[in-house]
C-alpha cells in the first residue's frame, strides 16, 4: 500500500487531497503501489535553504525531490521509503500538478528527455481526471470513460 503524508508550512491554502491522488495515480501508473512517501508545501524561505544547502544555489525554487530507495531493488520485506517531494506555492502558484509530477519522476530516476515524456503523458491524463473529481457523478458518463494514466510500456486498452 502506498502512503503518502502532505505537511503544509507554506502559510497558503493547498489542495492536500488533490495532491495525493495524482501521486496516487503517477507512483500507480510507473508499478509504484506500495511505499511511503512525503509531499511537503513549504514557503519560499524554505525552500531558498533547502535549495541552497543541497545544490548550493540560494534562490527559491518551485519543486526540490529528496528520494531514498526509489525505484532500486530492496530486499525481500524491506519497505520502501520513496522520499519527499518539496513544492513551494510562492514560486508556482496554483501550477502545482507539473511540479508536482517532476517530482515523483525524479523520485523514481527519471531524467532528462524520458523525465519530460512521462510528465507530459502523465499530466495531460491527470489534468483531466483532477478538473473535476465528480465528473461520472454528476453528468452521469461511465467511470470507463474518464481518462487514465497509462503503465509505462502499456497502451491504453479501448473498450467498446
């Protein structure tokens, strides 16, 4: 199972539960479903420091990525801490699912090119199924018909 914890320092209103539930659907989506990770909103002093004492840059930054096991291969029953994903809504404003999906990524090894492929598939999916939550309820369509994040190296089945 995977659990995520969402502290907010940021002093600014955040969307915990949509935050979770496209980490959900990202971490799922790459066979990331069990594990535990943090997603932390801090404000732009935070993350001035953080960016600051880990790469050595003193200015703010939108979305700073600390992983621990990751992707790697652990032993049998050890469980998997992913890391913590930082986001500072100073410096992104309401644009949080693009940081927030290149954070993951990188949690998981992602970089470069392959890193930008899988934040554009995965956030056009996710854009859609978090515009709104309620979709199949109130206009009736089938939960099939809502978008879905695809598993790297599947494509998306067709039904009907």
């Amino acid at each position: 199972m995977l659990e995520i914890e969402v502290s907010n320092r940021s002093g600014v209103a955040v969307d915990d539960e949509g935050a979770i539930e496209l980490a959900r659907d990202v971490l799922a989506a790459e066979g990331m479903v069990d594990g535990e990770l943090g997603i932390a909103f801090v404000d732009a002093k935070e993350m001035r420091a953080l960016k600051r004492e880990h790469l050595g840059i003193d200015e703010p930054t939108d979305v700073l990525s600390f992983p621990i096991d990751g992707a790697s291969p652990l032993p049998e029953g050890e469980p998997r801490a992913l890391g913590d994903v930082v986001l500072c809504p100073e410096v992104i404003g309401d644009e949080w699912h693009w940081p927030l999906v290149h954070g993951l990524l990188h949690l998981l090894g992602q970089l470069g090119q392959q890193l930008l492929a899988l934040r554009v598939r995965h956030l056009g999916a996710a854009r859609e199924c978090l515009a709104d939550p309620r979709r199949a309820a109130a206009d009736g369509s089938a939960d099939e018909d809502r978008p879905r994040l695809v598993r790297r190296g599947q494509e998306p089945s067709s039904s009907g």
